[in-house]
C-alpha cells in the first residue's frame, strides 16, 4: 500500500502523458490508414502548436489565443498535405515519406530562424496548471484533465468513423482510393478532413503537454512525436484504438520505470518496445495485415 | 444521337498505348458489349468513361453533352456508374454500408431508402446479410453486392467490367438474369465480358476489341454467328 501511494504520483502522471502521446498517435494512425504515409512532420506540427502559443498568448487573451492556436495548427496541417503530399498522390510511397521529412526539417528550421534557437517559455494557463490534492498526493489539475479529455475526443471521434457519412467515406478511401472515386467520393476532401481530425488532435496535445513542460524548443516535437509515432506501430498502425491504447501503455511504462529509480532508461524502453514488436509482431497489437491497396 | 458516343479515344498508360483511337456508341436504353482477348482494352475503355483515366485524344458525349476527362464523382452525379472488375466492396464495411456509400451523392433521404428497397427485392440475399462485413461474402454475394452498391446511385448508365469472372455457372446465369432485368428497368447497360458467348446472348450490339482497336461490331446475334467471332472468342470452330 505504502508502496502505491509513493508511487501513485509516477503512475497518475504516466496516465496524463499517455494521453498526450494519444492524442498525438492518431494523427499518425489515421494518415497511415488513408495514404499508407507516415507523416514525419507530425510531431513537427505539434512543436509549432507550441510556439503558436507562445507568440499568440503574448498579446491576447487565453479566451482568443487559445482557438487561435488550434485553428491556425489545422490550417497548417491541411496546408502541409495540399502542398507537399497531394501532388505526389500517385508517386510511389517513398517519395511521399521524403517529402514528409523535409516538411519536418522545413518547420524545424523554420523554428530556428523565428526564435533563433532559444527555448521559450510556455505561458501558464490558469486553473488547468492548478495543483489538487487527491487523496494523500497532490498533483496538477492537468494530469487528471488530461486523460480524461483524450477519452472524451476519442469516444467523439469513434462516433464520427464510425456513425457518420464522413466517417464511411473515410473508412472506404482508407481502403480502396479508386473504388471510393467511383461511388462519388471526393477523397481529396476526404484525406483533407484526416489531417484537420489529427491536427485538431494534435493541437490540444500540444496544449496540455506544453502546459507541464512549460518550455517549447525546435526541436522539442522529436521525443513525443516518436513516443506516439511507436504507440501508433505497437497498437498497430492504422488502428485508433490500437495507437491510444499503445501510448498509454507506452506513458505509464516510461514513468513506472522513472518510479523505479531507472529514470536514464524511460526513454530506451520506447525503443526497445519499437525493436521488440517489430520482431515479433510487425503488425502491432490491432493492425490488419497489410492489405495493399490495388 | 445515342446516349453515350465514344470518339476516337486515346488512352496512354506511360509510354504503351492501351487504346488507339476507339468509337463507338451506346443507344439510351440498349444492352451493349464490349468483348475482346485479355489486354485488348476494354477495362481502359470503361475506366476511361468513369473519369478514372485521362484520354489523351478523342472525346465522349453522354446526352449530346461533351464529358471528356470529368472528374469521377461528377459523372456518377450524372448518372454514369461502374462497377470495377474484381468486384471491389469495401470489406471494411458491412453490406448495408456498402449500398448506403453507393448512394453518397443522393441527399434526399427517403430517395435512398425507396432505392435501398428496390435493391433488396432485387437482391433478398443481401437483405439477409446486411449486417455483416462484404469482406465476409462469398463471391457470388460479393458480385451481388458490387451491383447493388452501383445500383444506389439511380444511374441511367451502368457499365460492368467482367461481373461474371470467377464466379460458378449457376450464379453467372442469375448475374446474367440480373442485368436483363436491370435494363428492362430502363437503364442502359454496358457490359464487358470474357465469357463472349453470354454476354452476346442478353446484348443488343456488341463491339470487338483488339489490341486497343474496335475491330467489328453488330447486332449481339450477327456477332454470335460470326465466324471470325466464333473462333476467336467462343471457341468453336467451324
Ligand atoms: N494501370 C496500368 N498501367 C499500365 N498499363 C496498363 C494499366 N492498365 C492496363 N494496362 C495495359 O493496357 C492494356 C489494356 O488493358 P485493359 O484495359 O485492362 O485490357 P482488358 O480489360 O481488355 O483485359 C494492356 O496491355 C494492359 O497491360
Ligand atoms: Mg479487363
């Protein structure tokens, strides 16, 4: 007992960062489901939701910078796949994964030249940043905030796949491009509203995991962005339920191995994991296999 | 005028020429088929009137109305569908699904479910086994599905690329059944076709395609007893 309660804290914060690392995974599942891409500068998008925030809470209100940076991060997503992936829609995939990393070099750099390199400091946002006591632990509002959120967007997004028209044309383009074509589905609409879902998504998870590291950097986008990057392989990449349940399992691991006192390995475990289901089970926990699209 | 009229139509995969210059019509209301050895075109031909593939030269009129290069959803909005060789339903997606994406571009909801009706009765099958994934079906049902799905659209013209291919005789014949109805219902249907001889036997005129030509063309009986066609595609000689 004495042992859960001193450890209650890794493991609440564990849940919290799972859930960050989920909200930012089905940005690459869902991309992976439709077009078999993994978007490298997804993690990218999320460092910049961070320095959108930044530069915008600066001058405005919370009640305006904080819409402000989910909407201008969509915009930014859609753009990223207007500009550099549609016109290589019918190249071959790995043209498009070359493109998806010099997009992440792009806003990398891009980063650099705004700040010149200085890690800025995330703004506070009030009562989120709160600390409340759960029973004998105190911790952030934050933590207990966030897993709940990501369950709550995700319920909502399940719903949207699978009860809504646009998520049947979703689940159809994700399977077969020329088919969907031939039943009137846009797909260039339809791969436009996946990356809005995973931007969005990608946005909120830049707010709550800013809000607790407080600082934002260039690069700081890598470590998460690859932490949900594996979550998305372990669950199975394509899979929804698969890539959440992989990064919580991937965040609580990580800090039950920093509770144990083996804080320099949290982050090799992720990458063992990696090696490990690449081994033995490429297709991750909930990943069909690979149903090449004709 | 007839309702689709093909002129000239060249369609380039890289550097091989698939079709070299292709005509031909389809009248509002008929059966036409297009028959031909593996590799002659007729898939190209199809996916060309579905706006999957560019032409690079000629042009196609539906209703007097020049639809060359259109993208595909415009022209399943004015009434021309496909349904794709090998069947292709969205596994992923259960039968009813599968006819409801059919119908993605009808707004009017109880339009879709009169048509829904329609392809139940057409298909009690289907009704049955509306809850489970297409990707379940067997062949036969998978082909059923694929027909039904493009049924949900209300087309005036539906073109099929080889709904008979691998299925067993029994169910050929009902494929068969079905597309004869489907035109006594008024739809025009433009049917390509392996197996020459049935395809020959429900259409009103049939064209022969070689290597990216149309080579002969006429009634689906003058074809039948012709004995270059007899040879070449029924496999009698005579
Ligand atoms: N996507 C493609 N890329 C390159 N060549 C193709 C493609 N599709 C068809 N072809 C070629 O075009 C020619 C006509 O093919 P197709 O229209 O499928 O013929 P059919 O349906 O009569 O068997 C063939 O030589 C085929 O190899
Ligand atoms: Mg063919």
């Amino acid at each position: 007992m004495d042992f859960i309660v001193a450890n209650l804290p890794y493991l609440l914060t564990g849940i919290s960062v799972g859930g960050q690392y989920a909200l930012i995974a089905i940005g690459y599942t869902m991309v992976y489901g439709i077009l078999r891409l993994i978007n490298f500068a997804h993690g990218d998008l999320f460092m910049i939701a961070g320095f959108i925030m930044v530069y915008a809470s600066a001058s405005l209100p919370l009640y305006i910078s904080l819409p402000l940076v989910i909407i201008l991060t969509v915009v930014l997503g859609v753009l990223i796949e207007r500009v550099a992936y549609k016109p290589l829609r019918s190249a071959p995939r790995m043209s498009v994964m070359i493109s998806a990393i010099g997009v992440s070099y792009l806003l990398q750099n891009f980063a650099w030249y705004v700040t010149g390199g200085l890690a800025k400091i995330y703004p506070e946002i009030p009562w989120i940043s709160d600390s409340v006591q759960i029973g004998p632990v105190s911790t952030s509002r934050i933590t207990i905030i966030t897993p709940i959120l990501t369950i709550v967007l995700i319920i909502a997004l399940v719903v949207l796949i699978k009860r809504t028209k646009i998520g049947m044309a979703m689940r159809a383009v994700s399977r077969d491009f020329e088919t969907s074509q031939l039943m009137g589905i846009n797909i260039n609409r339809v791969i436009s509203t996946t990356f809005i879902i995973g931007s969005f998504l990608a946005a909120i998870g830049s707010i709550l995991y800013f809000s607790r590291y407080t600082t934002v950097t260039p690069t700081i986008g890598a470590m998460p962005g690859l932490k949900a990057f594996v979550a998305a392989v372990f669950g199975g990449i394509g899979s929804i339920p698969g890539a959440v349940i992989g990064a919580f399992i991937i965040g609580i691991c990580e800090n039950i191995i920093k509770a144990l006192g083996y804080t320099t390995f949290s982050d090799a475990f992720t990458f063992a994991l990696l090696i490990v289901i690449l081994i033995f089970k490429p297709t991750g926990l909930f990943g069909e296999k690979e149903s090449e699209k004709v | 005028m007839s309702l689709i009229e093909v002129r000239d139509m060249k369609v380039r995969y890289g550097g091989i020429e698939a079709l070299k210059g292709v005509s031909f019509d389809v009248e509002e209301g008929s059966i036409v088929t297009l028959i031909g050895a593996n590799g002659a075109g007729k898939s190209t031909t199809l996916k060309t009137i579905a706006g999957l593939v560019k032409p690079v030269e000629g042009t196609i009129t539906y209703n007097g109305e020049d639809i060359t290069g259109l993208e595909p959803q415009k022209l399943v909005s004015k009434g021309i569908v496909l349904v794709p060789e090998g069947r292709r339903v969205f596994g992923n997606l259960s039968v009813y699904e599968n006819l409801r994406i059919g119908a993605y571009l009808i707004k009017d909801k109880a339009q879709i479910e009169a048509q829904l009706e329609h392809v139940y009765d057409l298909f009690p099958r289907l009704k049955e086994r509306s809850w489970q994934l297409a990707g379940t079906l067997s062949g036969g049902e998978q082909q059923m599905l694929a027909v039904g799905r493009a049924l949900m659209a209300q087309p005036k013209v539906i073109m099929m690329d080889e709904p008979s291919l691998g299925l067993a005789p029994i169910i050929v014949r009902g494929i068969f059944d079905i597309i004869k109805k489907i035109n006594e219902e008024g739809t025009t249907v433009l049917l390509i076709e392996q197996n020459a001889n049935a395809a020959l036997r429900v259409a009103h005129h049939g064209y022969v395609m070689e290597t990216g030509n149309v080579t002969m063309e006429g009634t689906g009986q003058a074809l039948l007893n012709d004995t270059r066609v007899r040879e070449a595609y029924l496999g009698k000689a005579k």
